[in-house]
C-alpha cells in the first residue's frame, strides 16, 4: 500500500512544528524515522495515523486523503509510544476488546498471540506482567487484521533483547506480504538491521532521505559463511562515589544535574558523580527516554508522574520517587514535552 505526504504543515501558536515537503512509503517498505527528542517524530506519526490533524497539506493512501475519506483509516494500525492496555483484564480480553471495536475475525486473536509467543499467557491478567510483556500485548493488536500500513512510535520501549528479535522478524514478515512500515526511533542501533530506508528529522523537517546501504551489504551471500553473531553488552552508566565505581542501569537514573562544576547521577537510593557532561550524558542516552528539562537538568521521562504550572511561565516537573522530587522545566521545554508527549 502507497502512503504519499505532500506538503504536510502542523502549527502551534503560529509557529511552524512540522514541514514535511514530501514523502512517499511503498508496500513491502520498512522507513526508520530517526532524530533527537523533539525533532517532530512522534508528530509525523500520530498525524499520518489520522490521530492529528495537520494544518496544511495532504497524506494519502492510494491517492485518497486519509482525512477526507476516513474509510482509509481501517487499512493502518498503529503502535503508540504508550501501550493503551486494560490493566484489568486479561491479554486475550484486551485483545478481544480491540477486535469487537474493529469488527475483526475472532480467529485473528489467536494468531496474533501465536505471532508474539504469548498464547501460553493469554489468560493471565495484564496488571501482572511484565512492561516487555505488556509491549508485545500491543504489538499483537497492531497485528490483528493484518493492515497494509503500520505505524510504530518508539516500538522498543520497555522491552528485552528476545522482543527487539520477535518485534523486528514480524515486521520484516509484514513488509514480505506487502505492508507498508513506518517506525520511529532516536538511533539506528535496532531499526538499522532491518529497515529499508531512513529518514532523519530534526526542528520537525527531513534533513535527509536515504535507503538503507548497510542492509545490503550485511546480508549474507550464497556460499559465504555465515557472519560471527553479534556480541550484546549490557549498557551502564559510569559513575563514582566514594571508593566505587558504580555502573548504572539507565531506567534507574531518576534524572542527571549539574551542581557545584560537577555533574550527579540520582537514582531512588543513591547519587554519585560522573566525569561524563551533561551534553555527553543526553548523547549516550538517546532513545532511553530521557529529556533535557532545563539547561541543567536530564529527567528520565519514565519517572515523571506530573507535570505541574506554578504560573503562566513557570513550570515543575513531580518525580515518582518516594520523596516526590520536583525538577525545574523551562517554558521551551516544557513545550517541547507537550508535543512530545502530546498533552
């Protein structure tokens, strides 16, 4: 299926957030599109899912626009950066819901908890899973159907390696029988295995547009050996407090702020120091969540549980820890939040 983008225009307060010139996906195409936090991913997708208006412009599918003719809508699904699960029931209920909503075949729900290995979970209730379970929950919904379009916001979120496996051989499976694929992400390191074109955004334009070179020349070819499996090494965050080294998980990092010439790591039970900048910090952790608040201060965006307006201009973000610390948000951060997180 052919989706087409000419001319798109999103505006907010009388600024421009999204121009997207032109772009074209065709059936059996994966396109990653990637760029830095607020670069106007999570915008593209939620309008080419018909979920955002844009103020200008045109998407098609098949040559008929998605927002004049909403019968085009039921040929996409869409995996959003949140997973949308009823907590209280159960993975096959959930499931069942979606399909009633949708008019779908009953069989579809079996095939789809086959499809993302859960079939043996289908009972259990989603409260009690785990948050990569939960994903594949979502990921099985966006299957159901089998739509010709897929949209995917931040597909990786909150799963283990075994999901990044699953996730990417079911969405080159989908692209083989010919649906189109659009997926974000903040970096190449999973979605560049497989993707089959690239497209980078920032200030919420395309700056670049290429195929995927690296998928070529990665592939095996016939009577080649087979390539060394690649060596998977767990990511840390180095810090120092007192004699030790401490290694950090980035989802335990409730945010990292400058003090005092030096830069600290907080997580629910420790602080220590780390010789990396703050700039160096948001480099190495992009794509984990996290978000630059205030000129001092990076939040990991998982442990935000409020965001709170003092006054007009002036903003604090709630934490979720135990002594519900507040970090200051800038007024241009905080739109930038609002777009990204879509309040």
């Amino acid at each position: 299926m052919r989706l087409h983008v000419h001319r798109l225009n999103k505006m907010l307060d009388s600024r421009t957030i999204l121009h997207i010139d032109e772009l074209c996906i065709e059936a059996g195409e994966i396109h990653a599109i990637v760029g830095p936090i607020g670069s106007g991913k999570t915008l593209l997708l939620r309008t080419l899912a018909g979920v955002l208006p844009p103020s200008g412009g045109r998407v098609e599918i098949e040559g008929k626009d998605i927002y004049r003719d909403r019968g085009t809508q039921r040929n996409i699904a869409v995996l959003f950066e949140e997973d949308l699960l009823y907590e209280r029931l159960s993975i096959r209920d959930n499931l069942k819901l979606y399909c009633g909503l949708h008019r779908l075949p009953r069989e579809s729900i079996d095939n789809a908890l086959a499809e993302v290995e859960l079939s043996d979970q289908a009972r259990k209730s989603v409260a009690k899973v785990s948050p990569p379970t939960k994903r594949r929950v979502a990921f099985a919904r966006l299957l159901m159907g089998q739509p010709k379009l897929l949209l995917l916001d931040h597909p990786t979120l909150r799963i283990d390696r075994q999901t990044h496996d699953l996730f990417s051989q079911a969405l080159s499976q989908a692209a083989q029988q010919g649906a189109s694929v659009i997926l974000t992400c903040e970096d190449l390191s999973w979605a560049g295995k497989f993707c089959t074109h690239i497209v980078e955004l920032a200030g919420g334009q395309i700056v670049e547009k290429r195929r995927n070179e690296a998928l070529n020349t990665s592939q095996t070819k016939a009577g080649e050996p087979p390539a060394t499996p690649e060596r998977h090494v767990p990511y840390k965050v180095p810090a120092r407090k007192e004699d030790r080294i401490m290694l950090f998980d980035p989802g335990e990092i409730l945010y990292a702020t400058s003090r005092d010439g030096k830069i600290y790591l907080r997580t629910a039970s420790d602080e220590a120091t780390t010789n990396l900048t703050l700039q160096e910090l948001e480099q190495r952790l992009l794509g984990r969540g996290f978000f630059k608040a205030h000129r001092a201060y990076l939040v990991n965006l998982q442990h935000i549980k409020a965001v709170i307006q003092y006054t007009r201009n002036s903003y604090t973000l709630l934490l979720n820890d135990a002594q519900e610390t507040m970090i200051p948000l800038s007024k241009q951060s905080e739109k930038e939040l609002q777009e990204l997180l879509s309040y």
